[in-house]
C-alpha cells in the first residue's frame, strides 16, 4: 500500500511528452507494399522469398557472407541441396546468434519440430557455442 501512495505522489506532476503529438490510425501504419522474389537478394537486410522450383536446386553463395556464416552455409548448403537459403549473423558481428532461412525436398513429409531437429543436428557442434538462432525450415 505504501509503495502505491509514493508512486501515485510522485507522478502527479508528471505529463506525458506523447500526449501532444498528432495520432495516426493504428489500421493506417503497417500498410506497405510486400515484394516476393525468388532469389535471394545482395541486400542484407531483407529475407527472400522461398523458391519452389525444382530445377533451382544449386543456389549461389553470397558474396557478402561472413567467415562463420560462409562455414554455416557450406554445412546447410551440403547437407540439404536447399532451393532457398539465407544465413544472417544478428548478433552484430560477435557471431552469438544466426537468422538462418532454409527450404529444402528433404523437409517435404516432416513436420516443423522435426525439420528444424534435422538443421540442428547438422549444425550441433556450431550451435552449442551460440547464444541463440532464428531458425525457419520449409519444405520445397
């Protein structure tokens, strides 16, 4: 109870510095157009799309990939002749924590669990010494 009273007493004072600003529609702020490409693009910023194609089976390796996430991609890209396939260090550049987008025929049939326990256990030696990863599995 007492704890209340200081916090109410000590905000009574207090305005909000948002309280003056022009409202906008909340319906109104995530309406931007959505572009699907096929191919991954040179950008590091953006995800692609996932290709289903399956006369695309070799993909190139980006240029732009990092040491650790070239050693990544050579693993996944071996493993499972993936159609699409994106690895992202997110951890500004300490190598803690991958983003990393795969669709490969070998996941058709599997369920999500089981499709993400095949990436793990092609990447189990690198992953025990990450803090964490974005991992999102597709059938192609």
């Amino acid at each position: 109870m007492l704890s209340r009273t200081l916090l109410r007493s000590s905000l009574r004072g207090f305005t909000s510095p948002w309280l003056g600003l022009p409202q906008k529609p909340l319906s109104m702020s995530c309406q931007t157009p959505v572009t699907i490409c096929a191919a991954p693009t040179p950008s590091r910023g953006t995800f692609s799309a996932f290709s289903t194609s399956p006369q695309r089976l070799n993909i190139p390796k980006p240029a732009e990939l990092d040491e650790a996430e070239s050693q990544v991609w050579d693993i996944l890209a071996s493993e499972f002749s993936p159609t699409a396939l994106l690895v992202r260090d997110v951890s500004g550049g300490c190598g803690s924590m991958y983003a990393i987008e795969i669709a490969s025929a070998k996941f058709a049939g599997l369920s999500v669990l089981k499709q993400q326990r095949l990436v793990n256990a092609a990447l189990g030696h690198l992953v025990k010494s990450w803090h964490g990863l974005q991992l999102r599995t597709r059938a192609a």
